[in-house]
C-alpha cells in the first residue's frame, strides 16, 4: 500500500461530493424552471438530476477474493462518478391557468424537484465533504509525525 493511498481515496471522495453539490445547486436553481429542453415540439420542465456514484477499480467479489488469498488485503481506490442521471419521477401538475406555459385545462407541469429533498441530500453530502477533510487532515499529521520520527 502507498504511502498516498489513503490520500487519494480521499481526494477522490471530495471531488465526487463537489460534483454532487454542483449538481444539488443545479436542481435548485431551476425549481422553477418550466421551459428546460424543448421536445416533439413542445417545451419540457427542468428534470431532477442525481450523481450515480460507484467504486474505482473492482467490486466487493474481487475483494472478498483477495481478502481470502493473501494476508494483507489491499484498500479500495476510492469512489468515481460513474453517470449524472435524470430522476424519472413525474412532474408535478398545478393549476395556474394564467401562466403561460398552462394547458388547455390550466395546469402547468413544474420541474420534479422537491426543495426539501435537495436541501437534506445537500447537508448530506456536506457532511461527506467534511469527514474527507478530516481524514485527509488526520492523514497529513500522521505523515509529519513519520517525517519527524527520522530527525
């Protein structure tokens, strides 16, 4: 195991979160958002976007594997964004027949973000950053106390 693996593993959380968090401002800025893509000719609201995250290099079954043929298992790699998906929930109808992008009924179909979702998943991944930061921190000085062992 390298010296910097954990590092990495590390940095490699942080940039998904940052992705994530990007993503979860994204969804809040077009809450509202009722003209996003426009299809068979008719304007689409803003569809929710969610971060789809995966392990770097293998599965569980690799490392199961590995923790059975050798003493020592190895450490994960860290984490990748492995897609941004569009979240397939429908959208949400109101009733507002002087808006301009209502029906012929009245309704007016908004963006399926639900900004109370957006705000825990926000908080969640805010705290995810952090505990990486932590652990990048706590990484550091014990590489510094390594450093000053060979004074």
């Amino acid at each position: 195991m390298s010296v910097f693996q954990a590092m990495n593993t590390s940095a490699s959380a942080l940039t998904a979160q940052r992705l994530r968090m990007d993503v979860i401002s994204s969804n809040m800025a077009n809450a509202d958002t009722t003209r996003a893509t426009f299809e068979n000719g008719e304007w689409q609201p803003y569809r929710r976007k969610m971060v789809d995250l995966a392990p770097k290099g293998s599965g569980f079954s690799s490392f199961f594997n590995e923790a059975m043929n050798r003493s020592t298992p190895q450490s994960g790699e860290g984490v990748r964004v492995r897609r941004i998906v569009e979240d397939p929930t429908p959208f949400k109808q109101v009733y507002d027949p002087t808006h301009p992008d209502a029906n012929e009924e009245g309704y007016v179909q908004l963006p399926n973000v639900d900004p109370l979702r957006e705000m825990v998943d926000l908080m969640s991944t805010t705290r995810s950053y952090e505990a990486n930061v932590t652990v990048m921190n706590a990484n550091k000085g014990m590489l510094m106390k390594t450093l000053e062992i060979g004074k």
